[in-house]
C-alpha cells in the first residue's frame, strides 16, 4: 500500500446546465475524486467526461458514486463508466430523477443507508438523506475527517428544495438526524460552490 501514496481528494469545477421542471439554468459543479496513486472513486458525473478524467489520471476507478440523480450530477455517468470500465452507484430512491436524463439504461448498484465502499484502504459510508431528492446520499470518509454532501448541505445552510421530488422538512431532518451525527469538524465538500464545516452549518441553524 506504501508505494500507492496516501490517500487524497482531488477536486475541480465543471460548467454546464441543470434541467427540471422545464427550467435549465447554468451551473458550476464540483468535482471529487478520491484515492491515492492507484485507484479512486469519481464523486458525481455532472458535465464533462474528460473534465473528471483530468483528476483521475491513469488510476483504476472503482466505483462512480452519484449524491443524487439530477442531471447535472449524472449526466455523463454513463459515458464515464464505458471509458473507466467502473460500476455507477445509486440510491434507487431516485429512479424517477435517473429516468429523465437516461430513460434507456440503469445504474449498476443500488446504495442504501449505510453502504460502504473501501478505496486506497479508506472508507466511505454512504448516508441516507433524503429531501433535497428522494434518493439523496452523502458520503463519509471518517478517515479524512470529511464528508461529501452533494445537494443536501452548502455553505450557509441546506440544498434546494422547490421543485419537483424535494421536500423541506425531510432535508431539514436529514442533516439534523445524519450529517449534525458527526463530529464538528469534519469538512464538507459540496456538490457547488466552497467547502464548509459540520460545526460551522450546524450554528448558522441554531441546531
Ligand atoms: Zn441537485
């Protein structure tokens, strides 16, 4: 394992649209890569395959994890796993979001509260939290003292939840219930815009 490097986040912004309820609006997504010299995980798949391949490098994926399935977070996940050759993980909660950008084909798996994928000998646990879309995960990797929120929480407080599929009682207890769980420090790396802190988002609530 020595000779593999410890194990990193490697990030980027990647530009393109997000599409619901008829609207299409421009976004910048981020985008993580966790691993070490030899093999990662992609976190999401938003606009751009050769933008995420820019941080993968010549490593092994092993899995494309997707926070949720709105298309600007998995839109080109499919294109992704036919050039990494990489099962993409979903919560089936949101087969109804997958569906309007990829009604002809599936995920691979199906993530429940709980599931746990290793990577370059670190674990990432997915959380169940469900509101900003029904199938709405985070990913923790206790090891890193971090926690990957896509959509469910951002600095300044939780995700959207006005269009279809959201409800915000359910976020808001989401976090309280699985993200406010964890220890204050742990950095949040979401799915747009700058990193915050459990600590920092649960005083900003008052939770
Ligand atoms: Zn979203």
């Amino acid at each position: 394992m020595a000779a593999s490097g410890t194990v990193r986040v490697d990030h980027a912004v990647s530009s393109g649209t997000f599409s619901l309820d008829g609207e299409t609006h421009q976004v910048d997504n981020n985008l993580w890569v966790v691993g070490d010299d030899t093999e990662c995980v992609v976190i999401d798949a938003p606009h751009s395959v050769s933008d995420i391949l820019g941080l993968v490098g010549d490593r092994k994926v092993r899995a494309i994890l997707c926070t949720h399935a709105h298309d600007d977070h998995v839109r080109v996940a499919p294109a992704l796993r036919e050039e990494v050759v990489a099962p993409i993980l979903l919560h089936p909660a949101d087969r109804p979001l997958w569906e309007l950008t990829h009604p002809d084909r599936l995920w691979d798996v199906d993530l429940s509260d709980g599931f746990e994928i290793t990577v370059a000998g670190t674990t990432l646990r997915a959380l169940h939290t469900p509101g900003h879309a029904p199938g709405a995960v985070c990913f923790h990797a206790p090891d890193l003292g971090a926690v990957f929120t896509g959509d469910t929480l951002f600095q300044g407080g939780p995700g959207a939840t006005g269009r279809s599929y959201s409800d915000e009682d359910l976020i808001k207890e989401s976090i309280r219930a699985k993200l406010f769980a964890l220890p204050d420090d742990t950095v949040v790396h979401t799915g747009h815009g700058d990193d915050t802190t459990i600590g920092a988002e649960r005083a900003a609530l008052g939770a």
